[in-house]
C-alpha cells in the first residue's frame, strides 16, 4: 500500500517540473513581496534617502531623474530602487547565491541583509509547512475515513447485539447444540426404558403411559430447540423468531465488515505515521554559509570611473556631432 508521500512524489515527477527551492529562492529576492515586508519593518526610504539629491543624483532614492518610471513614494518605485540597491548573484552550478546590500552607512546595510536573510528562512519554512501539511492531507483524510468506517461497522454490530440481545451468536449456538444433545441422551435413556417397559409390563401399565408423554415432550422439546437452529421451519419458530442460523449467518456478515474496517484503519494508521515521519524528515530549510559582513570602507560612489565613463560618453556624443556636422556642411 503505496503511502501519501510516494503518490506526491509521482505526481511531481509526472508534472515534469524542475523548479528547485534556489530558483523560487532567487524570484523572491528580487519580487515585490519581500519590498514590502522589510519597508514595513525598516522604512526602506528613509534607509536610502539619507544622501543627497543634488550631490549624489544616482545613489539617491528618489532622485528627480528621467530613468524613473515608476510614480515616486509607490512600491513599484521601491521595488526599482531595490533592484538596483540589492544585487542578486546566483551560480547555478553550485546552486549559492550571493548578496550585495548597498546603503549610505555600514550599520543599514547590515540590518536590510540580516533582514533578508529572516524573510527568506521564513519563506523557506513556510514552503515546507505547505510541502508537509500536502503529503500528509491525503494520509489524514484515509485515516478519517477509516476511522468513520469503523465506527459504523460497530455501530451497527452493537445495534444487531441489543435487538436480538446477543452478545455472540456462536456461544449461544454452542449451547444451544449442547441442549439439544443433552435431550437426544435423555430421548435415548427414555426409549430404552419404554423397551424394558414392554417386555415386562402389561400394555395398560400408567408406567407406559407415562413413559410415552416423556418421549413424546423430549421429542417436542428437541424438535422446537431445532427449529431455532434453523433446521425445522427455516425461518424462524411458531413465535416469529429468526433461526440461528440465520442469526449467525448476519452476524458473521457484520463482523466481517467490522473486522475489514479495524484492518484499513490499523493501514491508514501506519500510513499516516509513515506520511509523518518522510514528512519531517525531506523538510526544507535555509543556511547561510557567509553571514552578513559589516563593510569598513565605502565602495561607491567610485568618482573616478564615473568620471571617466561621463568623459568617454561625452566625447562620443561630441565626436558624432562634429561627424554629422561636417558632414552635413560637405553636402552643402
């Protein structure tokens, strides 16, 4: 009997998906929910506004710049400012992912990658109460219905118990054939004596007489004892009662039932502790293996490059003017 966790696992494997707990970990540092939970708890503007605009219009948020699409204050805003605040890396043959945290002090950029960290192992988590609480619904919900199974099948036995007031139909049976035999012995031992009877009493003797009525109400009596064993009217005696036969035979109907009913419980049982324990035991979590590092130096902004590349830009943009300008006075 194939558990809860087997069948999800077929399931998954026929789904044909590969998506691992990296891939949905990398969508969700760049998505708009962790944005929102940690603006909730940090106030992410205030962290990255702390600069100036007008000295430090690229680092800024939110600087009055035409690469902004978003409107200013929305959390679409945020979450562009966020993907270029917090870089994520993600090697895919190692299946790591790196972070980069960019603030205008040490002490907040700490706290926002601390603060990732908490909302991802959180995410992780929460994807492995959802992983578990799947491979075992499906055990649960057979072991409910064993259970309400069950308690039917006894339900119903305990009812045939108190109509017939029975408690096993098979003792009952058993002494009912011990009676039965104990009245063949005394129909016997009262024959035998009618014999003896006749050979030395004349045909009148009330000791026949007697000896006859004593015959004739063990016969009665064993032939009504066999009328409840079934073997007389077939269904039931002169007063309307079921055969015991029949009796038994219900009865043995219903403990089937029963006993069926206590074997896929005592299955749905194992199933579900079975559905527990791979459960517990295929549960997800997240590690860091380099914490978040506090920065001693300032990296950005890196005023030279930017220089340099404003000077290379610029120069490329005053040399097609000057191309198209002559080029433009050559046609003339």
């Amino acid at each position: 009997m194939s558990s809860a966790v087997e069948l999800l696992g077929g399931i998954t494997e026929l789904s044909g998906s590969s998506s691992s707990d990296t891939d949905i970990l990398y969508k969700f540092l760049q998505s708009q929910e962790i944005v929102r939970r940690i603006d909730s708890k940090l106030n992410l503007r205030d962290i990255w506004s702390k600069g100036d605009p007008q000295q430090d219009p690229i680092f800024t948020y939110h600087p009055p710049s035409l690469l902004n699409y978003a409107p200013p204050g929305t959390i679409e805003d945020l979450t562009e400012h966020w993907l270029r605040k917090v870089k994520v890396y993600y090697d895919e043959g190692s299946g790591l992912i790196d972070l980069r945290v960019l603030a205008f002090t040490p002490e907040d950029a700490h706290t926002i990658a601390e603060e990732i960290f908490a909302e991802s192992s959180k995410m992780i988590n929460d994807l492995s109460a959802i992983a578990r609480e799947d491979a075992m619904r499906y055990a649960r919900e057979e072991l409910e219905e064993a259970v309400d199974r069950l308690k039917e099948k006894r339900r119903i036995l305990t009812e045939f118990r108190n109509n017939y007031r029975i408690v096993d139909p098979e003792a009952s049976i058993e002494g009912q054939v011990g009676l039965i035999t104990t009245l063949q012995s005394e129909l016997a031992a009262a024959m035998i004596e009618m014999d003896m009877l006749h050979g030395s009493a004349q045909a009148n003797d009330p000791r026949i007489q007697q000896a006859r009525r004593r015959i004739d109400v063990i016969e009665n009596r064993i032939d009504q004892e066999r009328r409840k064993l079934g073997n007389g009217s077939g269904t039931g005696n002169e007063k309307g009662e079921q055969a015991y036969a029949e009796l038994l035979g219900t009865y043995e109907t219903l403990a089937v039932d029963r006993q069926f009913a206590e074997e896929s419980y005592r299955l749905a049982l194992s199933a579900y502790d079975a559905a527990q324990a791979e459960a517990r035991r295929q549960s997800r979590y997240l590690a860091a293996h380099v914490k978040p590092t506090m920065a001693e130096k300032s990296e950005f902004p890196d005023r030279a490059l930017q220089l340099g590349i404003i000077s290379i830009f610029s120069f490329l943009f005053w040399a097609t003017a000057v191309l198209m300008g002559y080029s433009l006075k050559d046609r003339r």
